[in-house]
C-alpha cells in the first residue's frame, strides 16, 4: 500500500485521480492567442529560446508578462474580463478606478 501526495491509502499499481477546474475565461484567452500575431511570435521565441523570453513566461498554457496573465488585442475578450471582475462576489462592485487597477494587476 502506498500513501500519495494528498496522504489517501491506495493500493499498489492504482492512479489517484486529482480534477481540477479551468476557468472558462482561461481557454477563452489561450484560443485568442492563435489569432494574435504578435502574441504567436513571443510564443515561438519561447518554443525555441527557453522558459522565459523578454519578461514573457508559459505556465500552465497562458502566457504571463510580469507574473501577469496576457490577453492580447481582442476588444470582446477584455471587455468580459473587465465585466466579470467588476461583477464578482469576491470584491467587485468596487468602483472604475478600483476594478480597473484590480485588471491591471491580474492582466497584461
């Protein structure tokens, strides 16, 4: 019997399972950067040159600058992200100037 990372007992040859949830603003951003020339090209520097290029970094599938997450260009993408932070149970509602420095420090 081996104890996994989570300590649950499980048999010998048997795979603990672990799901974890992806926002859908994650996949929403990931399949803008195809469509985003510049964005494809600092993912092609990274593909080659290593793990970080220019202040650029891929973790877990988005792109980050500075430790923040990297939209790109689409107009309609920004104006959810925007939306959804302003509107979140967590801390939204909190103003213009509150929800958009909160943006700035979440996004790039």
């Amino acid at each position: 019997m081996a104890i996994d990372a989570l300590s649950r007992c499980h048999e010998e040859g048997e795979a603990a399972v672990i799901t974890m949830v992806i926002p859908k603003w994650c996949s929403e951003v990931v399949n803008n950067y195809e469509g985003d020339e510049h964005i494809r090209g600092i993912l092609e520097k990274l593909a080659v040159g290593g793990s970080e290029t220019e202040g650029f970094v891929l973790k877990d599938g988005l792109l980050r600058y500075k430790g923040r997450v990297v939209v790109g260009n689409n107009a309609e993408l920004k104006r959810n992200i925007l939306q959804s932070l302003h509107e979140s149970p967590l801390g939204g509602h909190l103003g213009i100037q509150n929800t958009y420095l909160r943006v700035k420090q979440l996004f790039h």
